[in-house]
C-alpha cells in the first residue's frame, strides 16, 4: 500500500465540454513525488481535466480532491489562489509576453517590475532559468526571436517559479522539434526527481511519456478506467528505463 500523501483523488468523473463524449475519469490518484503520464487524453480534453484538478470548473459528476479538500468547497477568489500557488502548469495557455526577454518572462511570477529586477529575483530567476536549461545568452533575448524548445522551457519555468508541490503538463512535447522531445522529456524527470514534484504529464507520445514519468497509464475515454500501459507501451516503458 502506497503511504504517501494524497495530493490530487478524482473519483467518479464526468465532465461535459462539447466533445465526442464527456471526459470521464473512474479513479486517479497522485500521490507525493509520484510521477504519472496519461495516455488517451487529447489536448481539449487535458485542459478540461487540469481545469477540474485546479479547481478552475467542477465537475458535472464525482469528486475532485486537491490537497485533502474537495475543490466543491473552495470558498472565495483568496482559497482558489492560495490553492494555485501550490500547483504548477505546464501548458501553451499559459501567457507569454513576446516584447519582454527570456529572463522578464521567467520573472513575471515572482515580481511584476521586470524593468528594474530586485536582486533577490533576479538572483531567483537565474537559478529558475538554469534549472529549466536556459542561462547565458538565452536569458537576453527577447521571446519574439525564441524557437519552440526555449519557449516550452520558459513555460516550464514559470510554472516552477512557486515552488508547487504539483505539477500538471499538458502536451508538454506537442510543439517541440522532434530532435529536442527526448532531452526536454529527461530534463522533465530531473526536475520532478530533485524537487520531490507529484507530477502529471497528459500526452500521445508514448516513448515521451515512458521518457518523463516512472508510471504510465492510458485511459479508456468511453468509460473513464485507467489502466498501466500495455502491450507495446509496456514494452517501451521497460525498454525505455
């Protein structure tokens, strides 16, 4: 039996967002410092499913728990930000600002006067950037003139920035250069092993899932069952670790 804290419990889900069918999800459970990707979840389906998780909508049917709490009962703005604070996303809705740097991007969570950067953020956002792998010149420039790879790093970094206790990527690799998915997959790891994250990662790529993630599920959309990667994905997984 698992003893680790419970973070994140979806039980019983169903959520209807205009698609084929409504997401249903029967059972999930992220539990400290584990680390899951879910397969079988398209990209409009993922942002409904982080939305349930961060308590940003409710679900038509069951329950989503976060941090011991049913998100049914966050009472005001205050709680749902306070309970933000503690998640990070991984995700292209996430807002980037094209005009600012690398550097003032990454700073945005921290301090909106990016300008004139206090020490002490500036001090933060240089270890943030070379967490992430961005340092040196890529810290400079301005995101108008960044490829995919810095952007997805950007992003990654802001959703660090908090020090979450969870972290929620959402087709994390969908628009990286084929080249680059492994390296950003295997940086992915690192952080969530160094940080002790609980980490869910929702993506169709399979060696990318095994890459990021010690446990891979696929989900069954037509009935919401989750079950451990099979046949060639299991095979990819072993092969893979």
């Amino acid at each position: 039996m698992d003893d680790r804290e419970l973070l994140v419990a979806l039980r019983g889900i169903r959520k209807d967002y205009h698609g084929l069918r409504p997401l249903r999800v029967e059972r999930f459970e992220l539990r400290a410092a584990n680390t899951v990707a879910l397969l079988g979840v398209d990209r409009a389906a993922a942002e409904v499913l982080v939305n349930l998780m961060t308590g940003a909508t409710l679900p038509d049917a069951g329950d989503v728990e976060v941090f011991g709490a049913p998100t049914r009962e966050i009472a005001d703005v205050q709680a749902w930000f306070r309970l933000l604070d503690r998640i990070g996303i991984l995700s292209e809705r996430v807002v980037l600002l094209d005009e600012l740097t690398v550097e003032q991007n990454l700073a945005l969570p921290l301090s909106l006067d990016v300008a004139a950067m206090a020490q002490d953020v500036r001090a933060h956002v240089l270890r943030l950037g070379a967490e992430v792998g961005l340092g040196g010149d890529a810290m400079r420039q301005r995101l108008t003139d960044a490829g995919p790879d810095v952007r997805a790093r950007v992003r990654l970094g802001k959703a660090l920035a908090l020090d979450p206790r969870v972290l929620l990527a959402e087709h994390p690799n969908a628009a990286l250069p084929p080249p680059e998915v492994p390296r950003f997959a295997a940086d992915l790891s690192g952080i969530a092993a160094r940080r002790g994250l609980a980490m869910l990662v929702l993506t169709a790529d399979a060696a990318f899932a095994a890459a990021a993630c010690r446990q891979v599920l696929s989900l069954r959309p037509a009935t919401g069952a989750l079950e451990a990667a099979s046949g060639w994905w299991s095979w990819l997984t072993r092969r893979v670790r």
